[in-house]
C-alpha cells in the first residue's frame, strides 16, 4: 500500500483492508468482465426504461457499490488501472492506445495482472479487447480476439470452453464485451451507431421515445432518442450475454470456487459522459462474488477499479506490490461495518491522441470538486463518438435554460467546478466561487491536492503538462515526449 502519511488522507487511500498472503479456502479461479462504456443503466441500479434480470440476478448474490468510479473515462487508461492498481497519471496510458503513442510505463509491465498470476501457475486468457499498449506485454495463454463479442452466444461458448480445457489448473479470464460501445456506419468512419439487434438479440428491442433520454442530458431529438434507444438494446444484449457466460461457468463447475468481478469500464459514449469527470462518465456499475467472503448486500462505501488488482491477488493469496494506489475489497464485500474512504477520485488526460484536457476530480459522500487543469488554454471535444447533443443544447428553444448552461459549462469549463451532488445529482448548477460554499470548496481542494501529492501525480508539474500538450498538437506525427 502507499506509504506516503497525509492528515485526513488515509481513509481516502485505503479501503480498512488489510494485505492477505492466504488464499481464500475454495477460490481458485477469477472471471473479470468489463463492459464497454456500461453507465448506471441496469435495474439494479434503479434502471426503468429497460429490464436486466441476469446482471440484476448477479447483483443480488455479490456485493453492489453503489458508488464507484473508473480512473478516468476513456477505455485504455481505465484498463490501465484496472491491469496495475494504479491511477493512468501513473500508468503512462494517459489515452488510448492504438498506435497513439501513449502506453504503460517500461517499468510496470512485468507486473500487470496476467503477468503476475501467471507467473503463480494460472492459465490466463482474455476474449475481446485488451486495449492498452504494448500489447505484446500482457502474457496470455489463451487470446481470442478475432471473435463479434456482440455476438453473445458465440463468446459463452469460448469461455466456457476455455474453463473447462483449463482442467485442474487455475485459470484467470478476462471477457471483454464490447456492448454498449458504438460501432462505425459502415463506409462512414465519423459516424457511430448502435446495432439494434445482433444475432437476433435483444428479442425485444426498445423504441426511441422520450423515456428512453438520459437525465444527465435533457435535450430531446428524433436523432437523441433513436441513439439513447440503440444504446439500451446494447446494454440488454449485454445483459443476456452475462447470463450465458455464468451459465458457462456453472457447468464447468466453478460457479463456487471463482471469484467474479463485473464493471463497467466508463459511462456511456455520450456528451457529459465518456472523456469527461462528471458522473456520467465516471460511475460504472461494480459487483463482487466472492464465495465465502462477499455478503449478498448494497453498499454506499466509494470504490474504484483501482481497487480490482489488489482485490484479486487478496483473494488468490498473492503478496501486494508496494505503492498501490487501491486497496482489497475485502473488508468491504464482508463487513457492512468496515472503513470506507472519506474521498473518491477520478481524472483524465487523452481520449485520441490529439484530444488533450487534462482534469481531476475528487467527491465525497454530497460535494463533487472538478479541476480543469488547463483551463483557458485548451477546451475539451466538444463531441464523442458521434454524439451531438450539444449541437441539440444550443439551439434556441435552449436559451437561457439550466440544459444551455451545463453545456456551455461542457464545452468551455471553467478552472473549477463545485456540485452538489444531493442536489443536483446531474451535475448542472456550478458552485464554485459561492461564498456559501468557500468552506467546502477549500476542504475538497486541498483533500484533491493532498491526494495528487501522495500518488506522485506528474501533472502537477506545469512543464510537464505543457509537453503533453504539444504532443497533442503535433498529431498524426505521435512522438510522445
């Protein structure tokens, strides 16, 4: 764990968990599935447009959290972070990969999850993407990554092929669905939709409607309400998907000797979600089962997949690296009563390698500070795969309303942003530079400073970001600094 001491800082740090070298009595086997650019929408989650009982069915035999971020929005580096057990400010994939340019530290690439728990003896495999470079520096056993992981039918056949062919030896898989990503219109590469059926799946699929508009939006079009639409049958596709994968693992019979971690791995690919640190890109559904240690419970204690690698090699016994920024799970999937962190964090840096807006942002249980690092300098994309609700937002019927303002704020943020996330759970109203507020401000601007002192964060240092910057104007020539 980070050994750095800081008042105040270290319920933020740690989870109330200590380091285990036991193994648990009976796991032998982790499945980690991701989702991509998966948000709040499943029915665990409060989720009413649609229904997703086999994810819903998993929520009520796991721990829940509630609350619970990505490291940052954008694919590659939360990967990043889910593979190291540290933040992308850490990891050097400060975008995504992808021939960018952006990639994983030389020195932390022995240590990535495959690479350490095959290095214990288990068979390791992924289906789907892996998404952070060098690629060549993950060590599986087994990649599938020539397969539609749409096709969900096809990807439980794969990994219930790769259980039961690992045999008695343990196994690590990681499935990677890739709904509910957008995909390209074929022959239009700046164009992205949501297929609204693949391989017949969903059955029923939704219809565009007003219902079916995501309330961190609020802005209304035939073209918004056909995208927010595609956008729930993917994530129902993906819900029947996971049923099929658990059904795999029941019949190779692991369903009680595996640890199973599900997340999404950011919010979804709309304006004030993906790429941003609003809570609409950051939150991500999270679920633990963990035979004999998770209780079957929802818990409000702010997690992060930072908090995956060192939960994973609690459970199989491994030692801890030094210098984590997360923490095991554990005393949280088991003890309703264990720690919690006092702040949660999140940042970004890239998205494509020429879309450089470097933020941070930290929350506590009611108050939410963003920090835009660069502000008046650069200004974020205005857009992410093919979304353009901001185009809808300024548009005259707009004028003058709270939709205008957060899109305005979207679009051209200031240095700091202040919400009250009681209040204002979407995030519209800044309060930053209230004097009512100046209290609450100074305390999260300080735990944000505390925190980016203790994990070493290089952006601090203004030449440093000025160097990235140039590299993003410099794009297609890629030459990273």
């Amino acid at each position: 764990m980070l050994q750095v001491i800081v008042p105040g800082l270290v319920a933020l740090l740690l989870s109330g968990c200590g380091d285990s070298a036991e193994s648990e009595p009976g796991i032998r086997n982790v499945l980690l599935i991701t989702a991509d650019d998966l948000g709040l929408q499943l029915g665990s989650y409060g989720e009413s447009v649609i229904e997703t009982p086999h994810l819903d069915g998993l929520a009520a035999r796991s721990t829940q959290f509630d609350v619970a971020y990505v490291t940052q929005a954008s694919c590659s580096s939360s990967r990043s972070s889910i593979f190291s057990g540290l933040y992308p400010h850490a990891t050097g994939q400060y975008g995504l990969a992808s021939g960018s340019g952006l990639a994983l530290h030389p020195h932390l690439r022995a240590g990535t999850l495959p690479n350490v728990l095959k290095r214990t003896g288990m068979r390791t495999g992924i289906i789907g993407k892996l998404h952070v470079d060098p690629e060549s520096s993950f060590l599986f056993d087994q990649r599938v990554q020539n397969i539609d992981m749409r096709r969900v039918r096809d990807v439980a056949r794969v990994a219930g092929r790769f259980m039961v062919d690992s045999g008695a030896q343990p196994f690590f898989l990681l499935v990677s669905y890739s709904d509910p990503h957008t995909l390209p219109v074929t022959g239009d590469a700046d164009h992205m939709h949501f297929p609204t059926q693949v391989d017949g799946l969903p059955e029923e699929p939704v219809e565009p409607s007003e219902e079916t508009l995501f309330d961190a939006q609020q802005v209304d079009s035939e073209a918004q309400r056909r995208r927010t639409a595609g956008y729930y049958n993917a994530v129902q596709r993906l819900d029947v998907g996971v049923g099929l994968l658990l059904e795999a693992l029941q019949e190779a019979g692991h369903a009680e000797d595996t640890l199973v971690i599900f997340v999404g791995d950011h919010g979804p690919p709309f304006c004030r979600g993906k790429t941003t640190t609003y809570e609409f890109g950051l939150r991500i559904p999270f679920l633990v089962h963990w035979p004999g240690v998770s209780l079957p419970m929802r818990t409000d204690a702010m997690v992060s997949t930072v908090d995956i690698f060192p939960t994973v090699l609690d459970a199989l016994g491994v030692d801890l690296p030094p210098d984590l920024h997360g923490a095991s799970l554990r005393g949280l999937v088991s003890d309703p009563e264990a720690p919690q962190r006092d702040y949660l964090v999140g940042e970004f840096h890239f998205h494509a390698a020429s879309q450089f807006f470097p933020r941070r942002a930290i929350r506590d249980r009611r108050y939410k500070l963003i920090h835009n690092l660069l502000a008046g300098q650069r200004k974020p994309r205005p857009e992410v795969d093919g979304d353009k609700a901001y185009v809808t937002a300024g548009e005259s019927r707009y004028e003058g309303t709270d939709v205008r303002r957060a899109f305005e704020t979207f679009v051209n943020p200031p240095e700091y942003e202040l919400y009250d996330l009681e209040e204002d759970p979407v995030e519209f109203h800044n309060l930053a530079g209230d004097p009512e507020m100046e209290e609450i401000e100074s305390r999260l601007k300080q735990a944000l400073m505390d925190w980016r002192h203790a994990t070493r964060d290089p952006f601090l240092d203004p030449d440093y970001a000025a160097r990235y910057a140039r590299f993003a104007d410099d794009q297609p020539g890629k030459q990273v600094p």
